[in-house]
C-alpha cells in the first residue's frame, strides 16, 4: 500500500466506516512472516480489519482508537505490499 492508500483507509476509519458484512479473512495473520507479500485485498476489507484491530480488540473503549496498533497494522500493510483495490 502506498502513502495514499494509507491515508484514504485511516480517514475512512476515523470517519466511522466499518463495512461489517465485508470479509477481512484475506488478512488475518499480516504480522505473521510466512503471510504472502502482494496480496489483493478491497479497501473495504482493509478497513473492516483496522476497525476490528485498532477500535474493538485492543481499545479501551469503542469511541477511542488504539493509536499504536494502529500503527502496527499500516506497517505490515506497507512491509507486506498489500494491494488495494
């Protein structure tokens, strides 16, 4: 994912986009290092797996972000070269 890709992720994240009926499978185990470099993946399940990370699993509350993860998350996007479509 490049620096625009990013953003428009995160900026559909913080506006409270979650697409729940949209599969995130595709990305599950990203910080794992056998995870496959180049993958495909749609922009509404990169923000369906962000929410799911970064506001339910790790957050205190659901109103806050967990601004580290979150920070994790956009990494292994970037180092893993996922391919947004």
């Amino acid at each position: 994912m490049n620096k625009k890709d990013l953003k428009l992720v995160v900026d559909e994240l913080r506006a409270g986009k979650s697409y729940p009926d949209v599969d995130d499978s595709a990305l599950h185990g990203i910080a794992l290092s056998d995870f496959p470099k180049g993958k495909v993946v749609r922009k509404e399940a990169v923000v369906r797996f962000l929410n799911y990370q970064c506001r339910w699993l790790f957050a205190q509350d659901d109103s806050e972000f967990d601004e580290e993860e979150l920070t994790n998350c956009l990494g292994w996007l970037k180092e893993k070269r996922v391919v947004m479509v």
